[in-house]
C-alpha cells in the first residue's frame, strides 16, 4: 500500500472525510472543506497524526494475526466505532 493510499484510508476510514467530488482538492466533512487534500498528511505532521489519535479514541479495534503454510505470517486489525 503507498502513503497516498494510506492516508486516503486515513482520511476515510478513521476521520469520516470525503474528497469534494468537483476538483477532488478537499477534504470534506459534510458540506463544510476541513483540509487541503494535498497539505493533510498524518504520515509526516504531528498535528495530523494527533487528528487521528484523537478520533480513535472513540473506536474499539480487534487485531488478529495468521501463518498461513507457515511461511506467510499477515495482520488484520479492525475497527468498531463505539
């Protein structure tokens, strides 16, 4: 997975964003552009990162790891809003 696609998982997944559906530069919450979507980036700013920590604050997550043909180990984690 890139960074790019980690943080649009970010973005979605965690925070709850949409990109603006026209020029595709914002993130939306709602109707209302929360950030610059090329600025916002939890990977390398503190600030954003903390956006991150402060909203799964409000979730539970269960983390499971598996061998499979023992060769290949692989975690999943998933996230329940509470």
């Amino acid at each position: 997975m890139t960074d790019a696609e980690l943080i649009r998982l970010a973005a979605t997944k965690v925070i709850g964003w949409h990109l603006d559906a026209e020029h595709r530069k914002y993130w939306m919450d709602g109707s209302l552009a929360v950030a610059d979507a090329s600025l916002w980036n939890p990977l390398t700013d503190i600030s954003d990162a903390w956006m991150l920590v402060e909203k799964l604050r409000h979730f539970r997550f269960c983390l499971n790891s598996c061998v499979e043909d023992n060769k290949e180990f692989h975690w999943h984690a998933t996230l329940y809003e509470l």
